[in-house]
C-alpha cells in the first residue's frame, strides 16, 4: 500500500538527479541555450544550484555545486525514506 509513496519519492529525486546530470552533459557539449529541452533542463535546476553557488566558490574554474547538489539529494532522498519507514 504504501509502497506507491516511496516509488513517488523514488522518482521525483531520480529526475531531479537526472536534470543536474543533463546540465552539466549539456555545459560540457555548448548546448544551444535557446533549445526548448536544454532551457527547461537550465531553469529546472537553477533552484537547486543557485543557492549553493552562493556559498561555494569555483574551484580552479570549476563550478562543483553539481556534485554538491547530487550528494545533498542523496542524503535528502535516504532522510525522507527513513522519515517514511518511521512513520508508516
């Protein structure tokens, strides 16, 4: 019964993982920003790196808030499946 809850919660961080690695695939090739695909892959996760950018500066010229964003949902989707296995 409740397992259609954890598939949900499955899939929302698996495309939220998904998107973040499609940007930096897509920072990698020059992608045409103007795509409608690459756009809305750009605006999807700019909410996730965006406030991280804030507190981590390039490295070298690198932006590693990626692989932040991509550990913190890792930790964030382990939470929220321990959250639910207590509460059901």
């Amino acid at each position: 019964m409740i397992i259609w809850l954890y598939n949900l919660v499955d899939a929302l961080f698996w495309l939220a993982t998904a998107a973040i690695f499609l940007r930096v695939l897509f920072s990698w090739v020059r992608a045409d920003p103007y795509n409608p695909f690459v756009s809305l892959i750009y605006r999807g996760t700019e909410p996730i790196l965006a406030p991280l950018r804030r507190y981590v500066p390039p490295i070298g010229g690198l932006d590693v808030t990626p692989l932040i964003a991509l550990i913190i949902l890792e930790l964030l989707r382990r939470f929220v499946w321990m959250l639910l296995a207590a509460v059901f």
